[in-house]
C-alpha cells in the first residue's frame, strides 16, 4: 500500500492505490462552533491555517507576525471518534468571509464546508453539510466571490455553493474514479488537479462540460499565475511539475531535483515571476521534506531551494508579493519566507498538523 501525506490520516481509497496516511488524531474538548473561545478581532492582514490535528483555524496577524487566536471547528462523532477536521482554508477573494473544508475518514460523519465572518470576532456563521463519505479536500471561490466550489475526493466531482446564500447549486462530475484533491480559478474556469486520475481537470462553468489532460502523475494541485498563461500542475509520485498554457495547449515538463520527495502544494507570486513548490515527501516510504522549491516562471527552471520545516505542506504568498507563507505539518510551525532574498526570516508555532493557508489583505483575499 502506498502513501500520501495529504490529509495527515490514514485512508484508503477503495478504487484507486492512494492513501492518505499520517499520524492518528487526538479530540480537541471544545465546543463545535468555537463558542468556547474568546473572540478574534479582525485583522487587515491576517494568515489562516487549518490545523488537521488540532481541528482549529490558527488566526495570524501578519502585521506583527504573531499568532492571534485559533477557531475551533472540532465536531466529534464516528466510529472512531474523529469527527470533523479542517484540511482547507480559503479567504473570499472579497475578503468579506473565510471558507473551509471539515472532512473526516470516519464512516456516517457527514461532512461539512464551513463559513467563518472574519469582520464579526471570527465567528463560524454557516456550515454547510455536504454528505458522508465525501473526503472533501480544497475549496476556491470565482474572482467575484458570487460561488464557492469544493473538490469531494471520493464521489469525484466538484461541488457548487451559493457564497450568499450557502445552498448547494450544483455537482459536476469529474468522471470515474479520479480522486479530484486541488483546484483553483480562473476566468470562469476551474483547473482540478486529479489525485487518482493522474490528469488536469478543466471545468467549464458556463456549461459544466469537463476537459482532461493526461498528466502521467499523481496531481495533487493546480496554481494559475495571474492572467492566466500558465497553469502549474504538482504530480507527486513522478517528483514534476507540469507547465500547461491554456492559449497554445502546450504542456511542459520540470523534474524537481534530485533530493525531492514529493511535490504537494504550489503558488505563485502575484507578479508572475515565481511559483513555489511545497516538496513535503512522505509516499511509500519516502522520508519527509523541509524543503520549498521557487521556481522562474518563464524559463521554467528551479532558481532557490528553500529550508522551511518538516513536512513543508502548504504555501501562499502576501498580496504584495514580499512573503510566502509555508504550513509545516510534521512539526506544527509556519514558516515566513522573505521573497526578495528568498530565505526563512521567521518561524511561528500553530496548531496540530497544518495544511492549508491562505491570506487576507485589507478588501480582499489571495485566491
């Protein structure tokens, strides 16, 4: 059986190899909507993380790069007792609410996306429940912040919802068995990295029709440099990085070096010049890595290997382009990383397991 270090706990799909392992989880003993817990103020420039383990969004303030508070999110039920934990979390491109994903690997727990009003003492305002059995992976909303979508592992489809309303709206299949995890937007079209399918998935949302590329990896994320030339496609188990341009359909192909273990998460910075490459390791018996890659977006070549923390996860970067923020789930820190010099300036505890991140800035959030 293989691994994967996604979701940081061990499952396996029954249609495909994949399994997403990691470490057992322990209760966190809070109430289910964090009302518990002592309110957040809002914050201009703010961090989110979405602690796995620790079932909380830790909140940071980027102004002072210092942790604010975390939102507790744990819902307990299931056979095991695991219940709900936060695996993605999204700001509104708006910046008017915060979105995350509360999956589980606990048969008979309905899954739930859930919403947070980051204005109003970080207060979770909508939970939306999107069935059992979902592995419900990344969520993105459209640049106008009108719809969310949600990629649901293990039906394989992508799931619409109403942003104002918090209703689904629709579901798109993706076809048989390909295990959608990451996704992002751009210009009325999703771009779904295929876990288990090993291929691109493009979404039409006009129509809803859906275009695949074969991809020849593991795909575990997608990023879309702003304006859109690129796509960048993460494949795991290859140790790649794929370049696909919507314009002429050319696909190119970058091997990572040759200490990689395993690409997960990527992003881009907003001025295009550069994607990083979250290389977390972890598959059959691969050891885990502290490294980030950035890569040149135009001669598409590795330009700075970067020494983060174990498991080096996630990763976002700040509207103005000067940092990129690195989730490290084997060892519950964050790790800032000063664009220009390309080098760590600091590191912050969080909670248990981080995964996804993602970045508020006054009006808005990074997509």
């Amino acid at each position: 059986m293989e691994y994967i270090w996604l979701f940081n706990q061990p499952f396996m799909n029954t249609c495909k190899k994949y399994a997403l392992g990691g470490l057992c989880l322990f209760m966190l003993q809070c109430s289910d909507d964090g009302s518990d817990a002592p309110a957040i103020a809002h914050l201009p420039h703010a961090v989110y993380v979405a602690d796995e383990h620790g079932q909380t969004i830790t909140v940071i303030d980027a102004a002072t790069d210092s942790v604010a508070g975390k939102i507790a999110i744990g819902v307990p039920g299931g056979h095991h007792g695991q219940g709900l934990i936060p695996h993605n979390v999204q700001v509104a491109p708006n910046g008017k609410t915060v979105w995350l994903t509360a999956s589980t690997h606990d048969h008979g727990v309905a899954e739930q996306v859930m919403v947070i009003d980051p204005h109003s003492g970080h207060r979770i305002i909508a939970k939306i429940t999107l069935g059992t059995d979902q592995h419900l992976a990344h969520v993105v909303l459209d640049s106008a912040s009108h719809f969310a979508y949600v990629a649901a592992n293990q039906p394989g489809e992508v799931v619409e919802i109403d942003a104002a309303t918090f209703k689904i709206t629709r579901r798109i299949p993706l076809g048989n068995d390909r295990g959608p995890h990451g996704l992002r937007y751009h210009n009325g079209t999703l771009y779904v990295a295929n876990l288990a399918g090993k291929s691109l998935g493009i979404v039409d949302l006009a129509t809803g029709s859906v275009e695949e590329l074969a991809l020849g990896g593991a795909a575990v994320q997608t990023a879309v440099v702003p304006g859109g030339q690129y796509i960048f496609v993460s494949l795991y188990d290859t140790k790649e990085v794929v370049r696909y341009e919507p314009s002429t359909r050319k696909l190119d192909r970058l091997a990572l070096p040759p200490g990689a273990q395993g690409p997960i998460q990527l992003y881009p910075t907003p001025d295009g010049k550069w994607i990083y490459v979250c290389d977390q390791g972890g598959l059959d018996g691969d050891p885990v890595s502290d490294k980030v890659y950035a890569i040149d977006v135009q001669s598409f070549s590795v330009s700075h290997e970067i020494t983060c923390g174990t498991a080096a996860h996630g990763v976002v970067v700040s509207q103005d382009g000067k940092r990129a923020y690195v989730t490290n789930s084997g060892e519950n820190t964050l790790t800032i990383v000063d664009v220009a010099t390309q080098k760590p300036v600091k590191t912050l505890p969080v909670g248990e397991s981080p995964n996804g991140v993602s970045f508020m800035f006054p009006g808005g959030g990074m997509p």
